[in-house]
C-alpha cells in the first residue's frame, strides 16, 4: 500500500487520539504544544530571542506573543 502525505487535519485527529490515551482530558492541540514548549523555554532562559531560535521565527515580533502571559502577571503583582 503506498504511503500518502498526512495533512494537518490527521495530524491533529490522531494527536487528539493520542492524548485521550494518555489521559488528558482538557483541550490540546499540537499549536498548544507548541505554546507550552515556548513558555518553557521562556521560564527557563528568560530570554525571548532563545524562543525565538527555538521555534524557528524569522521575526521577534511572531515571538512576542509568549510574552503577553508575563505582563499580566506583572499587572496583576502591581495591584496587590
């Protein structure tokens, strides 16, 4: 049987099979995989242009997204 090209769409299906699986039962995706490994990048440098190497962004302005988590926390320290 010849193999075919998987589109994005089977590519999300079967990466929904596989969490249900393994158990996770909130809403995830390989974009929010992807999120999460640039937050985790982020935690661990501190550094957004080691984000944007790890994910492959041409522009720092595509990387700057994962930096909106980070000022809400400071707004929200700021109140207290």
């Amino acid at each position: 049987r010849p193999c075919r090209r998987m589109t994005t769409r089977h590519a999300a299906r079967l990466f929904q099979a596989l969490a249900s699986r393994a158990g996770i039962t909130r809403a995830v995706s390989p974009h929010s995989l992807r999120h999460t490994y640039a937050e985790a990048v982020l935690a661990r440098t501190g550094d957004i242009f080691a984000v944007k190497e790890a994910l492959g962004h041409r522009s720092i302005a595509s990387t700057l997204v994962y930096l909106e988590g980070r000022r809400e926390a400071v707004r929200r320290a700021a109140v207290v």
